[in-house]
C-alpha cells in the first residue's frame, strides 16, 4: 500500500537519523539527495477512451557524495513543499529514483522502519496499469455488437 504525503512526512522524526531509501530492497548509497518535490496535475486518456485527472506528489532523489541525508533535513523540505506546493498532504506520493546510475524510475513509498542503519525508507516499483482492465467489460478485447 502507498503513502500519501502526510502519512509519508509522519513517519520521518524530526531527528538527524540517517534516512536511506531501499528501491525494492536495494539501498542507495549514503551521499545521494532529494532533488526536489513537485505537485502534479496529470490529465489523461486511457486506451478505452475515458478522460479522467489526478494529482500526485512527485520526489526525486539523485546519487551525489555529500553527508547522508537525514529525517529531519526531509522533513524541513516536506515543510517547504507545503508552504510552497499548497494543500498536497493527502495525495500520493511518487518516488523518482534509478539505482547505481540506471535509468530513473517511478517508486511507491510503502512504509519507514528503523533499522540499526537508521530509517529505511522502503519504495516498491511501479508497474503499468491499465484502468480500463479494471472496470466491467474490459479493453482491448473484442467488442459486443448491439442487437
């Protein structure tokens, strides 16, 4: 299950406790830093056909060599992002991130736990998905007649 951006922010003490992103178990590197933390407004068409628009909270994390960050220190951006960013506490976040120089990609924050390290900060990949599938009669297949 994801986090929105204030379930995110309440689980991270205001404490100078290493956070260290985990990208489907994989840790990145002390050294990398949040980039930067982007309100969305994404309108889109899906394959059936159907409209629809949503809002999400996008951060970007990027490999460097500075200190690691902390809790605290994303937590005092969380704060900025609000201030700057508006009413984004309930929606989702997404995480961009790409692992040992890879190619960036999309990550879900499912939950903060402490460990010896610090606070692992656990992101599950994100997979296409296609809405339509989900709703009654489907995309793509074939199509009924009317009578």
């Amino acid at each position: 299950m994801s986090m929105n951006f204030n379930a995110l922010t309440d689980a991270l003490p205001e404490a100078d406790t290493r956070l260290i992103p985990s990208l489907a178990g994989t840790a990145l590197p002390p050294g990398y830093h949040l980039t930067e933390v982007t309100r969305a407004d994404l309108a889109s068409i899906d394959c059936g056909g159907v409209q629809s628009k949503r809002q999400e909270v996008r951060i970007q994390l990027m490999e460097g060599t500075g200190a690691p960050l902390t809790a605290a220190r994303v937590r005092r951006i969380f704060g900025q992002a609000v201030e700057a960013l508006g009413d984004i506490g309930t929606l989702d976040v997404v995480v961009e991130a790409a692992p040992a120089g890879r190619a960036a990609a999309l990550w879900r924050p499912i939950e903060v736990v402490a460990t010896e390290e610090g606070l692992r900060l656990e992101l599950a990949p994100i997979a296409p998905a296609c809405r339509p599938a989900t709703r009654p009669g489907g995309c793509c297949g074939p199509r009924q007649s009317a009578a």
